[in-house]
C-alpha cells in the first residue's frame, strides 16, 4: 500500500477509535487523543508493515484498554 492510501486508512482508523473511546470511556477529545497516542498499540497501528490496522476499531480500542489495564500489549496470534 503506498504511503497516502495508508495515512488515510490510519486517519480513519484513528477517528473510529477515538469516538468509541470518547463513548465508552467518556473522555474528552484530547483525553481520548492522548489515551490512544500514548500506547505501544498506536505505535504498532502507525506503522503499516505491522499489520495491526487490518483490525476493526472495537478490536483495536480493546486492546489499547487492555494494554492500558495491564501496562502490556497482546495482539492476537493472527497479525
């Protein structure tokens, strides 16, 4: 994938997160910015050769929570 069809696909990606965690965590905007920017899973999601954006939002804000909760990230076997 080139550089701009993936920067748009984490766009939206990002913003999908970043609602349901507005949602469900009832978080700001900005707290839910920093929520998701300030995990390993953003870091991994930003990066394309990982893989981790093929998964759906709910997934992702699960295991940013997750990670959150435990201070470890686990991504399923299936990357």
């Amino acid at each position: 994938m080139d550089k701009k069809a993936f920067d748009a696909l984490l766009f939206l990606k990002v913003q999908s997160i970043i609602s349901l965690l507005m949602q469900r965590k009832a978080l700001s905007f900005k707290e839910a910015l920093h929520y998701l920017y300030s995990s390993e899973l953003y870091r991994l999601l930003e990066k394309e050769e990982t893989k981790v954006w093929h998964y759906n939002p709910v997934m992702l804000l699960d295991l940013v929570e997750r990670e959150k909760e435990t201070h470890h990230l686990t991504l399923p076997d299936y990357v």
